[in-house]
C-alpha cells in the first residue's frame, strides 16, 4: 500500500524551529515530485513547499520564504521541511504531497497525501 506519513510536528514557541519529515513506503517518489501544503482550523488548505525529483527546483510561498526550507533524500523516500523563525500564523496541519507532476503538486491536485502532522506555535 502506498503511504506519505509525515512526523516531526509538535508545539513551540514563536521565533523556535522544527523540522518535518515525510516518510513514503509502498512506492519509490524518487522521480517525483514533493511538496507540503498547510491548513489551520477554519481556513482553506495553502500550499507552502515543492521541490522535484533533482532538487534543482524549489517553490515557496511567499508566507514562509526565508524561513523554511524544503529538502529530499531519495535514498530514504522522504522529504523534509525545516522551519524557522516560527510565527503563531504558522500554526496548523502540515500535509505532505507527491506526484510525478510538479505542476500538481504545486496546485494542489496531487495523487498522493499523507494524513499530517500538527504544528503550534505559541506567542
């Protein structure tokens, strides 16, 4: 079965890091396309990260660019992202994405999701 289970959420304060990993099993992502998407109580899902297969292509919300961070290790099946200057606006449900094309993943329309991992941020 395939799988995206992400971890590494939890509770910190404003200005605190953390760092996401999404694990994938069931299926090698290697050649796709990842990204993250957030959706906080109330509010629509926004998309926050992408990245391709070569690493060699990024995409950021303008929300979080110069804070986060997104990375792969193919050798896992996972990707990563590494948030800083954390704000209690980043607080939400962080879900992993994964397609073979970039342009779903960044829209949204990707085949795969994993179930989230919760984030808080207090001030």
């Amino acid at each position: 079965q395939v799988q995206l289970v992400e971890s590494g959420g939890g509770s910190v304060q404003a200005g605190g890091s953390l760092r996401l990993s999404c694990a994938a099993s069931g299926h090698s992502f290697s050649s796709y396309a990842r990204g993250w998407f957030r959706q906080a109580p109330g509010k629509e899902r926004e998309f926050v990260a992408a990245i391709t297969w070569s690493d060699d292509n990024v995409h950021y919300a303008d929300s979080v660019k110069g804070r986060f961070t997104i990375s792969r290790d193919n050798a896992k099946n996972t990707v990563y992202l590494q948030m800083n200057s954390l704000k209690p606006e980043d607080t939400a449900v962080y879900y992993c994405a994964a397609d073979s094309s970039l342009r779903k993943v960044v829209t949204g329309t990707g085949n795969y999701w994993g179930q989230g991992t919760q984030v808080t941020v207090s001030s």
